[in-house]
C-alpha cells in the first residue's frame, strides 16, 4: 500500500512537473517568442516586413507590444457590452441628438427667408455627422460608421472641402477682376462710352473663364485627393474622348467665334446690335453665348457660333436719318431753312448728345402726293432715338407756325362742259 502510495505520488509529481514545463514553454512562447497565442490557439506570427513596418527592434518587442494592444481591447470590448456603458452611451447618443436638432433650428431660423438648396445640405450633412458619431458608440453598429465614413462621409465632406475653397478662390478672383477694371475705367465714364463697353465685355469673359476654370480645377483635386489616377483614368477613358470630342465640335466653333468677337471688337456690353432677325441691347457675352434683350423685354440667346453678320447700332457714335414729307404746295425752300434752322438749335442746346453740326441734304424724294426733306445728325451711341423724338416735336411746331403742310392723297377728275369746249377739274 505504501508502495502504491509512493508510486501515485512520483507519478503526481512528475505530472506536475510536466505541466509546469508545458507552461513554462507556453508562457516562453506567449510572451517572449514571434507567436501571438489566444487562449492556446495561434493568432499570427511576426515576420521581418512587421518589423519594418511598425519600426520595432525585434520580433519578442513587436509581439509583446501587439500583445498588449490586443489584451486592452478585448477589456475595452467587455466593457462595451455591459448594461452600464450601455446606458452611458445612450445618454451620449441623446446629447448628439439634441445638439443637431438645436444646429439645425437655428439654421433655419437664419435662412427662413431664404432657404436654398445649399442650406438644406449643410442640414443633412450634420445630420450625417450626427448619426455617424452615435454608430459609432455602440459595438452592435461600429459597422455601419465605417461604412458611412469611408462610403459617405468622408467622399461628401472632402467633396463640400473642395467646393467651398473652389468658391472662395472664385470670389477673391472676382474681387481682382473687379478692382481691376474699376481701375482702368477713365474718370467721369458714361454708359455712351466705348471704353466702358469694352471694359465690361472684358470684364464679363474673365468672370465666366474663372468659372470655367475654377470648375475644372475642383474636380482635378476631387478625384485626386480621392485617390483616383488620372493618367488611368484618361487612358481608359479614350473612346469616351473620342466620343464627346465630336459633340464638342459646336462648343469650340463658339468658343472661337467670341474670342474672334472680342478681339475684333465687333460688340460689347451695353451695345445695341442687330444679329439675323434679332436685334436688342447686349445684356451678356460669354465666348460660349451672346445674350440680347429686345425691346419688349425679352432675352434671346445666341450661339457664337450662328453670329455670321453683326449690325452694331451704337459702336463709337450714332445717326440719326431724319426725313420728313411735305405737301407740293408748300413753300420748299422755307420748309428747308426751317428745318436746318430747328436742327442746329437743339444741337447748341443739346452738345451732350449731338455731336457734330447737323447736315440738311436737301429734297430727298419725289413721291406721288409728297416731296420728302432729309437732314442727318450725329450723335452719341444710344442717344439717337432721344434726338430723333425731340426733333421731331421741334420740327411738327416749326411747320405749323410757318405754314408747311404735311401731304394727303388727292384724286383730280377732269370732265367736259358741254356747253363751251373747255375742260374743268375737280380736285378731291
């Protein structure tokens, strides 16, 4: 019996001894070799590229640093899971709620007046911001965060990142463009002045190229900060070129035209021009469209590329072509004299409008009923129809004093007297 008990017990102690070997290997192995151990079960090993990687000195200091990173989120996700931080986070997740829904009230409460399609994006976008943050303090839904964040939040905000500075770049171009022109413009300009015109011309193809420009240059950065290649991108992109480079065709005639339009000077800004069965002021001119407002109110758009003929009406000065009819039996050389006399009075009194001393080219035509009276007078652009209204109200008083009559139609009847043989006339 004795025996047996010391044998049970050798056995027992060199069991023991065993299991104090494996563990020792274990504990070795688990904290001091390239092997990360999880309840025994191999996790990973720790190769030369990890340790350039993560710039560690050996595999046993890699392996233990790993080792540690692990064992604190295995507590931290324990915690996660308890009722305590459960309750925690929900207050966490009420306190989120609160503050995007007093943001979002304010916003629109500012822009009540004015609520605009990028006012309702920057509510969504803190609204999006919102949910990622509560997703992100429950394990259950630490899922859908990633998700957002790389699928959503992250492009949009990068996206909104480059359009807003797009935009603020756009403005301090404009500011330039506008301080610069300001400059340029003589003292005194009016809106009769052919610099001004220029100037705004210029002033409105710099604005819509920096559009243009600042456009294309936000999604160059975009896709570049999105990690996309552009070389790969053109390069694949080939037959899609091909393709919009055909319907690109009509856009470069019209760019070529307006750069042709502009460097010619044919119009500009504040012109009256007439263009086909078009004719109207110059509101708009882009290398792209030419834009006209006619004298109803209407806005007619114009291709570049359609503009062949341009009749400007107001380029450097204007005329206007006076004529008026008079009756046969009025005194013609007085109603000349009249009308030279009434023409040079309102250009003494009008120097601001009428440029040039008022020409009377005499009996212009012979009509059936009417001898008509031509005279043309020079004026500033766009003061021609004011000229021309005035004239006309001088020139109706003028004949009416002296007697000049306006012509009529007038029928003459000859018939025989039966009675002596000479012929009478009636005239109607």
């Amino acid at each position: 019996m004795r025996f047996l008990n010391a044998s049970f017990l050798l056995k027992c102690f060199s069991h023991s001894l065993l299991i104090l070997y494996i563990s020792f290997l274990s504990f070795t192995t688990f904290f001091l070799s390239s092997y990360l151990l999880v309840n025994s079960e191999y996790l990973l090993t720790i190769t030369a590229n990890d340790l350039k990687i993560q710039n560690s000195v050996s595999e046993e200091e890699l392996a233990s640093i790993l080792k540690a990173k692990l064992n604190k989120a295995f507590k931290y996700a324990l915690k996660e899971r308890s009722k305590n931080y459960f309750k925690k986070a929900l207050s966490k997740a009420g306190i989120i709620v609160l503050i995007a829904l007093l943001i979002t009230s304010a916003i629109a409460y500012i822009y009540k007046k004015s609520f605009k399609l990028q006012t309702l994006i920057i509510i969504l976008g803190i609204w999006l911001f919102a949910l990622v943050r509560i997703f992100a303090l429950f394990p259950e839904t630490r899922l859908w965060q990633y998700v957002l964040e790389a699928g959503l939040l992250k492009p949009l905000s990068l996206f909104f990142l480059v359009l807003w500075s797009m935009l603020l770049l756009n403005k301090i171009s404009y500011w330039i463009i506008e301080n610069y022109f300001h400059n340029i413009l003589p003292e005194g300009w009016s809106a009769t002045n052919r610099k001004l015109n220029r100037a705004l011309t210029l002033k409105k193809v710099a604005e819509t190229t920096s559009n243009s420009v600042f456009v294309i240059l936000g999604i160059l950065v975009f896709l570049l900060a999105m990690g996309i290649n552009l070389i790969s991108l053109v390069t694949g992109a080939g037959l899609l070129g091909l393709a919009l480079g055909f319907i690109a065709q009509d856009l470069i005639k019209d760019i070529l035209t307006g750069l042709s339009i502009l460097s010619d000077d044919q119009f500009g800004v504040g012109d009256i021009i007439r263009i086909k069965n078009y004719a109207g002021t110059v509101e708009d001119f882009s290398l792209k469209l030419t834009r006209l407002r006619n004298i109803e109110g209407v806005l007619i758009t114009i291709p570049n590329k359609e503009i062949s003929i341009v009749e400007n009406l107001t380029s450097n000065f204007s005329q206007v072509d006076f004529n008026i009819a008079i009756d046969y039996a009025s005194d013609t050389e007085k109603a000349l004299r009249i009308l030279e006399e009434t023409a040079c009075n309102l250009a003494r009194e009008w120097p601001d409008k009428i440029i040039q001393k008022p020409e009377v080219v005499g009996i212009d035509k012979l009509g059936e009923y009417s001898i008509t009276l031509k005279a043309l007078v020079k004026t500033l652009p766009m003061q021609q129809w004011i000229v021309l209204r005035e004239l006309n109200l001088r020139i109706k008083k003028a004949f009416e004093a002296n007697n000049i009559k306006p012509p009529y139609p007038r029928m003459i009847i000859n018939y025989a007297n039966p009675n002596d043989n000479s012929d009478n006339q009636i005239i109607i």
